[in-house]
C-alpha cells in the first residue's frame, strides 16, 4: 500500500528508511529490497534519487556512495498528513468524528489520552 505523497516503491524504500536507526547507502537498501522482491540497483538509486529531489530525503556524500536519511520522522510525516486533511477543507468535526467511529478501542484511547497531555501542556 503507498503512504500517501509516495509512489508504491517509493513507500517501501521510506519504511524501509525509517525503520533504521541510521544514514543508509542505495547498496544497503538495495541488499535489502532484493531479498523481498527482484529490483535493479538502478532502480533503486533512481528512487531514492527521486526522493531526495523530492525533498524527502537528505543526503551526504561519504567517499564514493552518499548516504540517506528521511527529513523528517514516520510520526511527522503521519502529522503532516493529518494536517492536510483538515485543512483540505470539509467540516474539521464532521472529519475527526468519521475518523473517531472507524478506529479501534486501543487508538481511540490514545487519542484521548493525547488530548488530555495537550490540554494539561497548554494550560501550563
């Protein structure tokens, strides 16, 4: 499934990206791929390269490979996402109460809990 804002490898290569604790190089992520799919290095590179035009990865040149990492976390990228639905236009309650009627017992306690820490951050 692609997150949106990706293409469908171009997903895989970002979950993949932030699943690490670190920088990783087409090779690595390439290594990896191949062990779940048949994909060219090339292909890989052009995607990673892609992103990075994108603006959704950095990179740093370390001898002969550069090295990538995401701009922002998996949790910024979900907020962002989140933001832009609300700000797509609609009824922000209608949205948020679709939201609330499709998730689950455990999600919908995270939420509450979350607007209990944000409420209490907001009225220190």
């Amino acid at each position: 499934m692609a997150i949106k804002g990706f293409g469908e490898l171009e997903a895989v290569v970002m979950d993949l990206l932030w699943s690490r604790s670190g920088p990783a190089t087409v090779r690595s992520v390439h290594d990896e791929l191949v062990s779940q799919r048949q994909i060219a290095y090339t292909t890989v590179m052009s995607t990673m390269d892609n992103l990075f035009r994108k603006g959704w990865l950095l990179r740093d040149k370390i001898g002969l490979a550069y090295h990538y990492r995401p701009t922002m976390t998996r949790e910024e990228h979900s907020a962002q996402l989140m933001r832009t639905v609300f700000e797509s236009g609609g009824d922000g309650e209608l949205i948020l109460n679709f939201f609330l009627d499709r998730i689950g017992d455990e999600d919908s306690e995270t939420v509450r809990k979350a607007l209990q820490r944000f409420k209490k951050d907001k009225a220190r």
